[in-house]
C-alpha cells in the first residue's frame, strides 16, 4: 500500500469517529461532583446505635444493702434531731418555753426514732453495740454512732426536765450538749454516704453536708412552726422557727443545686426516675413553706401550712438522694464515664 493511499485510509477512519475531544478542564470536573454529592443520599449507618452496658448487664459496683424507709428515715431524723436541739437552745436563750418544749421533745424523739432505724437496717442491736467497741476516726460510721449514743441521752435529759420542770441546772447542761451535738448529728450522715462507691452520691461529697444540715434545719424550722399554734404560745414565739426553716430552705436549695450543677451527668438520677420525683416534689414543697412562711405571723393556717410544708420538703429531699443513689449504682454509665473523662483528663495534661 502506497503512503499516499495510506493517509487517505487514516483520514477517513479519523473522520468517522468524528472530531477529537479536548480534556475536560478541572474546574468542569469539581462542579460536576459537587452536583452528584448533592444528588446522593448522605451514608445511613449499617446497625444501630450501641447501648451503654456492661457484661451480662451486671451492675459494676455492688448495690448498697441499705433499704427504705429505714435509712431514708435514719437520714431525716437525724437532720431534725439536731436542727431541734439547736432551736431549743434559742428558745431557753430568748425565753420562749413552748417553742422550747417542743423543740425538745422533736429532738430526742427523732434521735431515737434514727437509733431505731439504723439498728432495724442492721438486723440485730448486737451489731449496732459491736461499733462501739472501737473509735475509728476514718469512719463515718464509727463516729456517728458514737456521736448519736452521746447526743441522745443529753436531748432526753433536756426533754425530761423541760417538761417536768425538775433540775433544770441539769436540764440546761443537758440542752447545751445537745446543741453542741447537734450539728454533727445533722451532717455525719451526709459524710456516711458519700464515703462509698455510689456515683450519686460519692461525687456530692462537697456540698452534701450541706444539704443535709440546710435540710435539717429547715424540717427542725417546720415542727417550730407548728408549735406556735399550740395553747400558751406567745404572739411571735415561732419566729426563730420561721428564720431558721427560712435559712434551711435556702440552703439546702443552694446546695443542691450546685451540686447537680457541678456533678454533670452523674446528677441525672436526681431529676429522672424516683430520686427525680422525690426531689422536685421536695422543691416543691420547700417554695410552698417558704410562701407561706412569709404569712405565718399573720395567719394561724399559712403558719400550719408552712410548717407542714417544710417537713415534707426535707423528708422528700433525703428520699430522693436516697433513690438516687440506688439508680446510680445499678447503671454502669455513671461509673464507667466518668472514670474516662479523669483519665482522659490525666493524660491531656500530663502530655
């Protein structure tokens, strides 16, 4: 085949497929997978989200033994127990005998009826004398229950002689160690549960104490309330009770909420669940007290209101840090991630 003859072959083929194409430039390219982006579906993922468990769905840490009502009881009483001694100390000090009477006789019954619960929970009175033994400093409950076998006998002490009017030398030595005694008997408690693994309760520890002393001084406020409706009390003989309930509230409310605020997610079971009930119920009735407090020289029925009104707040308060807890320790979440975001922690700063 001739050269000649050869290029007219060529030229015709070329001619066939037609013109020749240039490439097409980048920016062509980028716009046309933009396009397409936007034409596709975004990725659905395969399976669904992990729940957060752990092996066999068992709890990580043990679940406290303690059951109610006898250690959600133990809590409240004690608060009251030593909030009473207190007031009854500034009733004698102001000469207010009713509202002093009464703050007695609160005192050492609720610091019996606390004995009697926590020796209930423990099964037998054995154990509870077996604590006493020995004196061991790192134990909240060791001192504790020294503290309550020392504060009960001296707020009966005070109780019998105000009502029988004998000894009163002795009686107001006796109302002096309950006042003494009465701050730790309100708080130890909170020191007791916060010395444990529970998340809820554990990650509280700084301002616990806080709330069970704001608790029990307004509950300890609410039953003084309630004394000035009683024959013989003087107009304004409730009014220590009113400034101390008033105190609580505020306290105890404060205390809470930076709690909740700083724990983060292991404060969820305090406004979910029951412990979530319990609380908001206690807040409830803690604006209902306080409301009515405000009235309560002026109206017989605003001052039974109030009065009745913070006692339930602080017993709905201690039932709800009380179930609160128990969730915590039955969902593995409040240990686990916890533990992560410190470690998590350590090593952003430690690098």
């Amino acid at each position: 085949m001739s050269d000649i003859s050869f290029r007219a072959k060529f030229s015709l083929r070329s001619s066939a497929r037609g013109p020749r194409r240039e490439p097409t430039p980048l920016r062509d390219v980028d716009r046309r997978g933009a396009r397409f982006a936007r034409r596709v579906r975004p990725e659905q993922p395969m399976v669904p989200a992990a729940e957060f468990t752990s092996y066999y769905g068992k709890p990580i840490i043990n679940q406290p033994v303690w059951e109610a009502p006898d250690i959600p009881g133990y809590l409240f009483l004690g608060g009251l127990a030593g909030g009473s001694s207190l007031l009854a100390a500034g009733s004698d000090m102001t000469g207010r005998p009713v509202l002093s009477r009464v703050a007695k006789t609160g005192a050492v019954a609720a610091g019996a009826l606390s004995m009697v619960a926590l020796v209930h929970d423990l099964g037998r009175p054995a154990r509870f004398l077996n604590m006493l033994r020995v004196f061991k400093v790192t134990s909240p409950m060791s001192v504790g229950s020294w503290i309550l076998s020392g504060y009960v006998p001296a707020a009966g002490a005070a109780a019998f002689c105000a009502l029988t009017g004998r000894m009163p030398k002795i009686g107001a030595a006796a109302t002096a160690g309950a006042a003494l005694l009465g701050p730790a008997v309100a708080s130890y408690t909170a020191a007791l549960i916060s010395d444990t693994a529970v998340p809820a309760w554990h990650d509280g520890y700084q301002e616990m104490p806080f709330v069970f002393v704001g608790s029990g001084a307004m509950a300890a406020g609410g039953l003084g309330l309630l004394a000035g409706l009683l024959p013989g009390a003087r107009p304004g003989e409730s009014a220590p009770a009113r400034n101390l309930a008033l105190l609580g509230a505020g306290m105890e409310s404060a205390a809470l909420e930076q709690m909740e605020h700083r724990m983060g997610m292991v404060a969820e079971p305090y406004s979910e669940g029951h412990g979530g009930m319990y609380v908001k119920t206690g807040k409830a009735l803690a604006a209902v007290g306080v409301a009515g407090a405000a009235f309560s020289q002026r109206s017989r029925v605003a001052a039974a209101v109030s009065g009745t009104a913070m006692l339930a707040a602080s017993v709905a308060t201690r039932w709800g840090i009380f179930h609160a807890g128990l969730a915590s320790a039955a969902d593995p979440k409040y240990t686990v991630i916890p533990q992560r975001q410190r470690l998590a922690e350590g090593q952003s700063s430690g690098s």
